[in-house]
C-alpha cells in the first residue's frame, strides 16, 4: 500500500483582517491607597469617536474597563474624543481629547496575509476634565494583547 501525506496551507481571511487593523489598548483604572496595584474601573459609559472624523468606536458602551482604539497608519497621530457619564445638563462638557504620536511600523506577516502596519508610541497626552493621568505600559502595539496605556480619570471615592 502506498500513502502520501498532503501538507496544504489554509489561512483564515479572519486572522489577516485581525492583524491588519492592530489596536492600542487602554485600561481604566483608579488608586486605592490601601493597595500596592491600582483597581480596575468600570467606567458606567463611554461614547468615544475619532477626531476631526465621524467614525464612531464605542457608542455609549457600559460597563466598561477596557477600551480598543484604532490608530491611522496614514498619519503619525490620531486622536479621540472620549465622553464620560454625566448628569445631562452638562453631559457635553465631560469629555476629553486623548492624541497618539507614534511611529508606524510595517511588518510582514506572511505570504498570504502580506504587511500590517504596527506601531511604536512616542507620546500620548490628554486633556483634563475627566482624566486626572496616563501612564504608558507598553509602547509597542503589535498583534499581542497586552494593555498599552493606563487611564486614571477623577474619581469621587463615594462613586467605588
């Protein structure tokens, strides 16, 4: 009897797409002084777009403590508007502009998925309504998961 062993190659359209469209993530967090580590916050909900663009990335999302921002491999910045929970006669004033500068960094994947475009933070700064501070954890934004930025807004202690 004679067999053969057929190796083929398969790639899912899904991963490719996944890889090209590699976000930078920010956790929401607060400092409890009785602990070493800051909390994870849950923010109640967010409404975030692109600056200067239309394009709507959270619409009004609850519940949420961690947020995937696309950046604009066109460009060396981009930048969001966030809008934080608040009571409605001034809901249009709780909300700031956060900005990327970065360098983009186009790698090759692989044969069949070709080239995504990643990246190298260079700055990230914020404006101050809701968000006290950020701290950058990680400066790469490549295709693994880790946490990139760290977003501490002003929080009332009575809100925990």
């Amino acid at each position: 009897m004679l067999g053969g062993v057929f190796l083929t190659s398969c790639v899912n359209e899904e991963i490719c797409e996944d890889l090209e469209n590699v976000p930078v993530r920010l956790g929401f967090y607060y400092i409890d002084q009785d602990q070493d580590e800051p909390l994870v916050l849950n923010i109640d909900s967010i409404y975030i777009h692109g600056l200067n663009n239309d394009s709507i990335i959270y619409d009004y999302r609850r519940n949420v403590s961690r947020v995937e921002l696309p950046l604009n491999a066109a460009t060396k910045t981009t930048a969001f508007l966030m809008y934080f929970p608040a009571p409605p006669e001034i809901a249009n004033l709780i909300k700031d502009t956060i900005w990327f500068t970065y360098e983009v960094k186009p790698t090759l994947i692989s044969m069949e998925c070709g080239f995504a475009s990643f990246f190298e933070l260079i700055e990230v700064s914020h404006s101050n309504m809701m968000i006290d501070s950020i701290s950058i954890e990680e400066t790469s934004v490549n295709n693994n998961l880790d946490e990139h930025i760290k977003i501490f807004p002003f929080v009332d202690d009575s809100d925990l």
